[in-house]
C-alpha cells in the first residue's frame, strides 16, 4: 500500500523508479453533467475494481466543487455496488459525490465532474442516463511526491491546496505544488476556475 493508501506496482531499472497505482474502486453515477432534483431519490452506482475487494464503502456529497464532503452513508457492504440516496434539497451546480472503499487500507473514487442538484421531484433512474466522458485539463507529476510537483504545462499558475477537512493550506505555482507540506493526502484546484479537485499524495 502506498501513502495514498492505494495499492501500488514498483517498478525500478537503471537510474529510474517508477510508481503504478492500483485502481480500486470506481464511482459510476453520478459522474458529472447530470441533473438531480431535492427530495428525489437516486441511486448512485459504483464498480469494485478487482483484485482489490473492499469490506466496506462509505459515501459523501460536496455542494461546493469538493472543497467540504457531507456523509450521505457509512458501512455499506463490500458485496454492494449501489445506493439509494435521498438528494437533499441543497441546490448547487457544484456537486460530487465522493465513494470510499475500505480495507485493510482505503481507496476512493469521485465524480469526475460537476452535477447539479435543482428543485423539482421524482426518482433519477440511471438507465436513463448517457454516459458522458470528461478529461480533466491538469496533470500532477509526479503523483505521489517526495518533496514537490508540478503541473506540466502550467508552471507559472496558481493552484489552492486543501488538506483533507477542507482547510486552505495555502497558494503554489504550478512548478512547486506542495513544496515545504507535510507528507499527506491533499486536494489541488487552480485558481479563479471551474474544475475538480485533483488528489495529490506526498510521501515524506
């Protein structure tokens, strides 16, 4: 396991080391561009992704662009690979869901862009739903880290960090994301844009 609490392939030769994370969960629904209604109930859907089997899964929601989570449910069983929620009446075009999977460490999964939650009833049936694919316009490298990261490509711009409470850490360039921090898990947006978070992980 990895400081990410991922399990990870080491692969080294020559001079280099490189780091392959295990993916291990997979959130499927809501995954970004849908539409929700308060007070309607919607499953959300999730892939447990092999070999990794978790025990347990917890989920969360975030109405502000993942900077703060709220708990929507806990010890879900590792045999689940579905929720029915209850959407709350918290209305915002800035949702994600936020899917844990527990075991003898933890992995997670979000949505991988906005949703909105809007008033209206009714039940959100996921068959309904096309999917849609979205590429997040950042890249840390490295990912995790030892003392700092960067963004390629945009080296000479601002990104937020918070750590996992939702707490702003502080502002970094683009060349030295997490320079100085403590080893941890962290959650990287770049300034005065719409995007998700990013996780990065630094190690020591």
């Amino acid at each position: 396991m990895n400081g990410n609490g991922y399990p990870e392939i080491i692969e080294s030769g020559g001079n280099e080391t490189h780091i392959w994370e295990v993916e291990t969960c997979r959130l499927v629904y809501p995954n970004g561009g849908e539409t929700l209604y308060g007070d309607s109930l919607a499953v959300i859907r999730w892939r447990n992704v092999d070999p990794f089997q978790a025990d347990s899964f917890s989920l969360f929601y975030s109405s502000d662009s993942g900077l703060t989570y709220s708990p929507v449910a806990h010890g879900i069983p590792g045999s689940d690979s579905a929720y029915t929620w209850t959407v709350p009446k918290t209305y915002s075009d800035d949702c994600f869901v936020m899917l844990w999977a527990y075991q003898n460490a933890t992995g997670w999964d979000f949505s991988d862009s906005h949703f909105r939650i809007r008033p209206g009833t009714g039940v959100e049936s996921p068959s309904n739903v096309s999917p849609l694919t979205f590429h997040l316009p950042y890249r840390v490298a490295p990912n995790p880290f030892i003392s700092s990261a960067t963004i390629p490509g945009h080296e000479k711009e601002l990104f937020t960090l918070y750590d996992v409470s939702g707490r702003n850490i502080g502002v970094y360039k683009g060349d030295r994301i997490g320079f100085g921090l403590s080893a941890g898990i962290y959650f990287l947006k770049p300034e005065n844009k719409d995007a998700k978070p990013l996780r990065i992980v630094k190690l020591r």
